[in-house]
C-alpha cells in the first residue's frame, strides 16, 4: 500500500492557477522532495496534505484513507515549519508536550514520548530551556522533537534548514538522515537547495509551472532530465544549453553549434521532429584544453576556482555562453582563448518542445 498518494489535486486563489492536476504515489517510509523555484507550488501543496490549506480538486491519501477531508489534527501527519513556530514562554518539554496534551494524551506517555525524542535528538540538556536560549539549530531541533512525539506517518518539512548558516545546514541535513532511519514513518520536505534534495531524498519531483516536470532518483533526475526546465535547475552551475543544427548522419544524431563546429551525440536520430534543438551538456562533459585542442574554442570570461576543480565560463565565437571545467590548479584566466573539448556521448538534446531525449543504453 502507499503511504501517501495524491490524486489529479487542483488549487487556485481565484482565477490564478497554483495547482494544476498533481498526482503522485510515495512508498512507505520514503523521503521525497519537492524541489522547484519560489512560485511552483510547492508549498501550496505541503500545506494541503497538512491540512492548512483545501484543494479545489482532488483527493489526498495517507495509508489509503482519505484525509483530506480531515481537521489538520485527525490526518496523522505533524510538519515543521521553516520558521520553527515555537512558543516563546514555555520550555522546550512544553513546546514539544503542548500539542499532545491538547490531544489528551495520559501525562505518562507524554512525559515517555518527550524523552525519546529529547534522546533521539540529543537536546536532553536543554528540555528546560526556552526557545530564547537555543541557538538556530537547537531550535530547529525541538521543532523536529515536536513533530517526532506526533507518532505521524507522516512527516512534512517546510524548509526546515533555510534559516540555518551553512555549517548548521550540514550538520542539521545529517542528522536528518539519521532521523529517517529510525521512525517508522514517510518524509516529504519543500527545498528550493538541490543540494539538500539530492543528498536527502529517495526522489525528488521537480515542480514548476504548477505541474510536476520529472520524479525520479536524484541521479536520474541529474543525468536524465525530462526536459529544459529540468536540465537548468538542477544541478550547479547548470546544464549548457546551446542552440544547434542537425546534421544527417546515420543513426544517432550529429548536431553543428553556432560556431560550426561539430559534435556526435549518442542520441538516436528518430523520435525528432522539425524545428530547433538545443544541445545539453553539463560542465564535467566539457573539458578545458590548450587553444585548438578540442572540439572548439572559446574566451573566457570567468574562472571559478573550487579547489579539486576549475570551473571556466567562456564564449564561443558565435557568442553562445559554455561552461567548461579544468583540473584544481588550472592555469587558465580571463582573456585567455582556451579550446574546449566536448563529450558528445555525454550530450543531451531537447527539442522545439523541450523535451530531453538521451545516450541510447549502453552507448
């Protein structure tokens, strides 16, 4: 059985469409992140699986009972919100007992169900602190604690680290993966950080433009994106895309760059129909050489120095704008012609409708 599932769920705030025919199935005890810019409606979604909003359209599932009809308290989800929401004048053991109390839970139980979480979270020390006391991260903690004494199937995280500095953030992001190991129960989180989604999530659904644009592994989504959307989001610095002509030859797709130049995909050549294309490349699939060493040249005109490696951000002749990447040390700075080596068998293309089309298996 899934543990959540979405059924053909509809929104809009008048005549504004925020959602528009979402379906989605999860297993259990699976992380899923909806990853999308601000405006794809993804949050509108979180927040009607929570409850706190209600769908024009559709149905909402959790361990095949519909819950969407359901008061937020009766649906067996709990959510931590991006701004933590705590009360300020109760201790941590109050903010993370209140919820249960009003459920009228035996004062036993609660006192049971907020040392485990206390001893999963490792905040034991700080259960009669208040929130005012709490760095960030611990707050963010006793936010998750809150949600863990729920008992919830499922679990709903509303950017939960966006509001952490950058060594909170991984450390927070790895104790999130611990937490998912040891609750018997589904996450779904709402990211606008690829990296967050990539290193949590057993999918990720991609969302823009009201619709769902791709669901699938981190690395399918990274190396198989749907379409141009896609291509461009995920993944930092984001795919090259560049404006290209087909070439008849043979079976796989050979294409011409503005700079006439010319590369060989491993793209089988039916399936295309007229109109332009795009070639789809990430920056690893370009290779930084000496000027005329490679498929073609360019000027640079940005090095990104990341240590293990070199990101170089040219110009082709025709002015179509590439992202190459050199080795740790590179040598190479802005002015410099430097040429650029492409692997065409790592190339994707994207047709007049955008849609992705990738290496034949085993090419």
């Amino acid at each position: 059985m899934n543990s959540l599932e979405l059924i053909n769920v509809r929104k809009a705030y008048g005549k504004t469409p925020v959602l528009d025919d979402i379906s989605l199935a999860l297993e259990p005890r699976e992380f899923v992140a909806f990853l999308g810019p601000s405006g794809s409606g993804k949050s509108t979604l979180l927040r009607i699986i929570a409850g706190l909003e209600t769908a024009d359209a559709g149905e909402v599932r959790l361990d095949g009972r519909r819950i969407d009809q359901l008061p937020p308290g009766d649906r067996g989800v709990a959510m931590v919100f991006q701004h933590y929401a705590l009360y300020p004048h109760m201790t941590v053991r109050g903010n993370m007992a209140f919820g249960l109390k009003n459920a009228h839970v035996p004062p036993a139980e609660i006192a049971a169900r907020v040392a485990e979480a206390a001893r999963i979270l490792e905040i034991e020390a700080h259960l009669d602190k208040r929130p005012g006391q709490l760095s960030g991260g611990q707050r963010q903690r006793v936010a998750i604690g809150r949600a863990i004494v729920k008992h919830p199937r499922l679990f709903l995280l509303d950017e939960p680290l966006s509001n952490l500095d950058a060594a909170l953030r991984m450390r927070t992001r790895l104790e999130l993966a611990d937490l998912r190991q040891r609750v018997d129960a589904a996450f779904v989180m709402v990211t606008h950080d690829q990296a967050e989604a990539m290193t949590l999530a057993d999918r990720i659904v991609v969302m823009n433009d009201r619709r769902i644009q791709q669901v699938g592994a981190p690395m399918e989504i990274y190396l198989r994106p749907a379409n141009s959307f896609v291509a461009r989001f995920v993944g930092s610095p984001a795919m090259n895309l560049l404006p290209v002509e087909p070439v008849a030859n043979g079976a796989l797709v050979r294409v011409r760059l503005g700079d006439g130049a010319e590369v060989e995909t491993r793209v089988a050549l039916n399936g295309f129909g007229g109109g332009t294309l795009e070639l789809g490349l990430r920056p690893e699939n370009v290779e930084v050489t000496a000027p005329g060493g490679g498929t073609t040249d360019a000027k640079v005109e940005l090095v990104e120095r990341l240590g293990e490696r070199t990101l170089v951000y040219a110009k082709l002749r025709s002015g179509d704008e590439i992202t190459g990447e050199d080795e740790g040390n590179s040598r190479v700075r802005v002015g410099d012609v430097v040429g650029l080596r492409i692997k065409g068998e790592r190339a994707h293309l994207f047709d007049a409708q955008g849609v992705g089309h990738h290496a034949e298996a085993g090419a």
